[in-house]
C-alpha cells in the first residue's frame, strides 16, 4: 500500500519536474533574447530539452500524472520547433556568414 503511494508520487513529480523545468527554460530563452546578453541555456538547450522530454515520457506511464507529461512534452516540442525556425530563418538571411 505504501509502495503505491511513492509510486504515484514519483510519477507526479516527474510530471512537475518537466513542466517546471520547461517553463524556466521558455523564461530564459526569452531573457536572452530580449535582453541580447548570450546566456548559458542557449549551448545548452538540447541538454533541456531531452531533460524535460525524458521526463514528460515517464509521467506519462500513469494515468494521474499522464496530463503533466503532455505539459512537458508539448513545451519541449515548441522548444524544438522554435530553434529549428529560428535557425532556419536565420541560415535564410545570411546563408554563409
């Protein structure tokens, strides 16, 4: 009875983990964008953005942290997608720099 309990909780914070953890890295993308300073996120991005897929993955295994592990799957996608347009755009403008 205990042990369903730590597994449902463990579940759950792997659900929090991605969506927190996806939202901090939305914030300091758009600090770093905003305010022109390089931040370390930006080197790091693919590193948070298989973090936070990893663990939206395994929120998703039970059925009451499954809607946490869509949260965080869904900002890593829009994560991904926004570098890959972002580079695109820029590869675009100036092919060869």
């Amino acid at each position: 009875m205990e042990l369903d309990k730590v597994k449902l909780k463990s579940f759950q914070a792997f659900g929090w983990f991605s969506v927190i953890t996806g939202i901090v890295a939305l914030a300091l993308l758009n600090i770093s964008m905003l305010s022109g300073y390089d931040l370390a996120i930006i080197s790091q991005l693919s590193l948070w953005i298989s973090v936070i897929l990893i663990s939206g993955l395994i929120a998703l295994f039970n059925r009451q942290s499954r809607s946490l592990g869509f949260w965080g799957l869904g900002i890593a996608g829009y994560l991904g997608f926004f570098v890959a347009v972002i580079f695109i755009l820029g590869w675009i403008i100036v092919p060869f720099p």
